[in-house]
C-alpha cells in the first residue's frame, strides 16, 4: 500500500524557493577577482536565477542537457547552479584547475551544450575552443569587460542573457530522480569519472550536512564557503545554505590566508570550509599576527586528513572547533562529520582534542562497513580493513557507463582503508586506491608512472603520496635505473615537463636497487610508503 501524501518530489527549486519566500532579505555577499564585495539576498538571487532559468531555456536548452561552469564562488555562479537545475538542466562544475586537456576531455564527454566562464579562465577555453565538439553557447559571467575581443571570440554575456529571461517565470515540477548536477572525479586509471547527483540525492545531502551533529547550520550563521563550488557544490553548501537560510559569504577566487581572515572578520563569518592546506596557512599568518577572532564558532575541514596541531591551535588560541568531515566525490560528498557524544560532554582539553582527530560519525544517510580482503565484514573496533558505503546519497554508476559501479547489494568499495570503532567513529589509515591528494587535489600515481616507464633509462618506477607540510601529500617517484645508466634526479623529473601540469609533477626521485615486487610483479606501495612516507618531511632518505 502506498502512503498518501503528496507526490511533490525533493528538487532544488524547492530549496531556492524557500530562501526566496521565507529569508528573502538575508544577505549573500560575493567577491571579485579585485576584492570588491557586492551585496545581494536570497530574494535576488532567487528572482534572478528564475529569470536566468527562462532565459536557458529561451536559447532552446532541454531537459537533461549538460551545462558547464568554470567560476569561482560567487553570486553568478550560485544563481546559474539554481537556474540550470531548476529548468531541468544539468549543471557541470568544472574545475578550472585540471590540465587543459583533461578539462576538453571532460566537457566533451559529458557533450555539454553550453559553457558559462568567469572571465579570470577565458584564455584557455579560446585556445581550445575548437576541441568542443558538442558546445553551441559559450558565455562569459562577469562584468562586461573587452566586449569586442569577446564576440570576436564567440562569447557572449550572461548579463544580455538575463534581460532576454522572464521576471514571472515559476519553477517547473520535476522529478526527484532526475539529474540536477555533475561532478567529475578523477579516476585511477584513464579518464575522469562523471558523478551524476539527483535532485533527491542533493535535497538529501543539504539535510544531512545541516544537521547539528554534522556542521549544525542555521538562519543565525554567517557560512563562508572556501572549498569550491565545482568541489561538490561547495561540499553541499550551495544547497544547505538555500535549505536553512543562512548568511551567505562567497569569497571568489583569491583565497589566500589574509583575505579570507578579512572576511572572516569584516563579514562576521560564524562557520567557514576549506581543505587543512587552507588552514594551516590561516594558522600560520594567525601566529604572526595575532588576532581574535569573536564570531567564528567552528571550521569544517576535509579532503584530507587534518594534523592535529591544526585542531588544537585554533581550538587553544582562538577558542574555534575544528569540525573534521570525510567523504567523497562519489557520496555527495559527506560521509561521517565528528561531534562528540553526550559521553565526552566532560572530557578534559587533551582528550576532547584527541577525539577531534578522527574522520567523525556516519550520518544518518550513509551506512559503513569495514571489510577485509576477502570481502568479509569486520566487526566494529579496532581492526583496519577497506571502507565500504551505501546510502541515498551515494553513487550507483558513474555516467554515461554501462555497468554500476557498486557490488549487488548497493555498497560502493570508497577506496580508503580504516577503522570503525565501538561508536561508529571513522579513522582513515591509508588509501588502497592509486591516487595521491596534493592541496586537496588529486594526482593519479599510475600515470605520473607510466609518463615515468617510458624515459629509456627507468628499468622499473613506482609513484606514491608521500607527507609534506604545506601539501598534506605530494608524489616522489622511487626509480630503479637501467644497469649502467647514471642518469640524475632532475633529468628524470624534466622529462615530466609539458606532460602534466606543473602542481602535478613530482617533488623528487628516490633511486632504489630493486623494487619490492608483489605476487602480480606489481611494486608492493604499502611498504614504499612506510619506507619513504616521511622523505619530503626531513624522514627516511635511504636508497
Ligand atoms: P573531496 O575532496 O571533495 O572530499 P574527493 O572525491 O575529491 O572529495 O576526495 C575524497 C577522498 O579524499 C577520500 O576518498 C579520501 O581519500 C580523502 N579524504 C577526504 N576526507 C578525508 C579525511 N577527513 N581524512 C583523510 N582523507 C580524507
């Protein structure tokens, strides 16, 4: 028997309509590429993303099509992630930070039909922009600056868009299941992966994230979201934010330490997001200059593990939580936030700050299992075995792709190794997936690997994450050299040069006699990375 309540589905019109109608005056402050701070609210934004929603649709964009963005956090940008999904587009976030090549290959993959940019990363769609092979429209989303350049160029302008859209244009019912955004994620090995959330997944996730045992967000707080939007929605605060009606801070592209304390101070900033890279350089220029700062309460940090001097300094020196989440492109991406239970309501400074280290609590809508490596279940404690999910809010098939990328019974294998303790509280001890994460990016070792094998003077090369200070993890490549070559480390790294981007070259080159070879002839990279996992941080330097 069915329940008998309303067949109105969870879709993101529903989240921008309620801070359009019930926080219409509350404030959303967007920064530019100069610093300049404009000040709009959520009925604005609302109003505009409707009327953009109209316009989209006026070019003769349909249902499902794909619609990419390359923007930074601000007000454009928010109101074209509302307007795309809300008419029943898909709306692509790029992220502008990825190798040329990567980002055509991505667009064209998911055949987006048009392209919005902010004018900061117009250079390089130019030079590409005969690789589109599905893209009709592309539009700049800033002011209107070199106009002529531009349509010379084939741009055209958001601004002219918006006055070509309807000021009475009312969000059309969809269904829940339908696709709202998409994310792509890099892959071990070949291309990266499209994840394709729902409506419903998103609705679900904003909830989830809102909840006061994950970032407990409110109308009463000031959110300033550094992660990205193309980082899934801003790790969910695009929509959390329209959900609970917040104060919306969207800092734009410059993100260094000292602009984001002055917003954090100037705008009243009560909860902020950024991966532990941005952190530990807010720290750092909070020490040497020592400030209070009276109006943030907490900071969410994840990507990456966070070293705990981070979460006790700001805890110590300026009374802020460091809120640590874990979770994935591929779960929307919040998996397990850490609050404590009411049975550390009394525990002293040092343990409550040992707690605070760990990846946190499952939410409602995730489950988790630990398996070892024969697929069995290991029971809660302390035993370490391959982080499995399953959940509204977590992926069943990457787009466009044949087969689901989960096992039959719906749990998705995360690529993380950890352990889940009595509590449910998630440590992640290591990654069983080839990838490393730089600065919250990711790098994939295996083809850093094979651009490696391919210099004449490599017998065999593994690649691997190690530790770094500023960059949580950079990669080294351990090399065993042909017999009789003296080849040196910095040739073996320029011959990485024009291949891959520059953040994703390697550090260095650790040459070894043999490397450790597994039962598949592959090189064994748990022992590697016990064995080098400190070289970049002054450890282990032998080979
Ligand atoms: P995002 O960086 O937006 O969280 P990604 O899909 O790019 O999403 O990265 C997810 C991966 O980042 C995880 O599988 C894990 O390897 C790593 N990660 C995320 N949060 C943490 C954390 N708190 N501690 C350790 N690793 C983390």
């Amino acid at each position: 028997m069915k329940g008998n309540m309303s067949q109105m589905g969870l879709t993101t019109s529903m989240l921008i309509s309620h801070a359009e109608i019930n926080h219409g005056q509350t404030e959303i402050v967007s920064v530019d590429v100069k610093g300049s701070r404009e000040r709009t609210n959520w009925k604005e934004v609302g109003e505009r993303s409707r009327k953009m929603a109209s316009a989209l649709e006026g070019l003769g964009l349909k249902r499902g099509d794909r619609i990419g963005t390359i923007i930074p956090n601000n007000r454009s940008h928010l109101e074209l992630l509302y307007a795309i999904s809300g008419f029943g587009g898909v709306a692509h976030t790029i992220n502008p930070r990825l190798f040329p090549d990567e980002i055509v290959y991505i667009i064209n993959h998911a055949k987006d039909k048009a392209i919005f940019v902010d004018p900061s990363y117009i250079g390089f769609l130019i030079g590409h922009k005969h690789l589109l092979e599905t893209t009709e429209h592309l539009f700049i989303s800033g002011p209107k600056e070199n106009e002529i350049a531009a349509r010379m160029n084939g741009f055209k302008f958001l601004g002219d868009l918006i006055e070509e859209g309807d000021n009475s244009y009312q969000w059309p019912q969809l269904d829940e299941d339908d696709a709202a955004v998409l994310c792509y994620t890099s892959g071990t090995t070949g291309n990266p992966k499209g994840v394709l959330y729902s409506h419903k997944s998103i609705v679900i996730h904003a909830n989830i994230v809102s909840l006061p045992d994950s970032f407990c967000i409110s109308a009463r707080d000031t959110i300033m979201p550094i992660v990205p939007m193309f980082h899934v929605n801003a790790w969910g605060m695009t929509y959390a934010s329209a959900m609970v009606g917040s104060r919306l801070i969207l800092p734009g592209p410059n993100l260094d330490g000292r602009t984001i304390i002055d917003l954090i101070l100037q705008e009243n900033v009560s909860l902020a997001l950024a991966i532990p890279t941005i952190w530990e350089e807010v720290l750092e220029r909070l020490n040497t200059n020592p400030i209070s700062l009276p109006e943030l309460k907490r900071i969410v940090s994840g990507g990456s593990a966070v070293p705990s001097w981070v979460i006790r300094e700001f805890k110590e020196k300026y009374d802020v939580n460091v809120l640590q989440a874990w979770g994935m492109t591929e779960m929307s991406p919040l998996g397990t936030a850490n609050s404590p239970l009411m049975k550390h309501n009394h525990l002293d400074n040092d343990l409550s700050i040992t707690q605070m280290e760990n990846a946190g609590r499952p939410t409602w809508a995730v489950q988790i299992k630990i398996i070892d490596d024969s697929g069995k279940e290991l029971p809660r404690g302390d035993l370490e075995g391959r982080i499995l999910v399953r959940g509204p809010t977590v992926i069943q098939r990457y787009i466009f792709e044949e087969s689901d990328t989960v096992d039959e019974t719906g749990w998705f294998e995360t690529g993380d190794l950890g352990v889940l303790d009595s509590d449910g509280y998630l440590t992640i001890t290591d990654r069983s997936k080839d990838l490393i994460k730089s600065g919250g990016e990711w790098i994939s070792s295996i083809e850093l690997e094979e651009i490696i094998k391919l210099h004449p003077d490599i017998y065999d090369a593994a690649v691997i994450g190690v530790k770094h200070e500023k960059w949580a993890e950079r990669p080294i490549v351990i090399a065993e050299i042909v017999k009789g070559s003296n080849i040196s480390e910095s040739e073996l790294l320029d011959f990485y040069d024009e291949k891959v981007v520059k953040w994703q070259k390697p550090d260095a080159v650790v040459f070894v006699d043999e490397l450790p070879l597994g039962s598949t002839g592959k090189p064994i990279k748990k022992d590697l990375r016990e064995r080098f996992g400190d070289y970049l941080i002054g450890g282990v330097g032998d080979g």
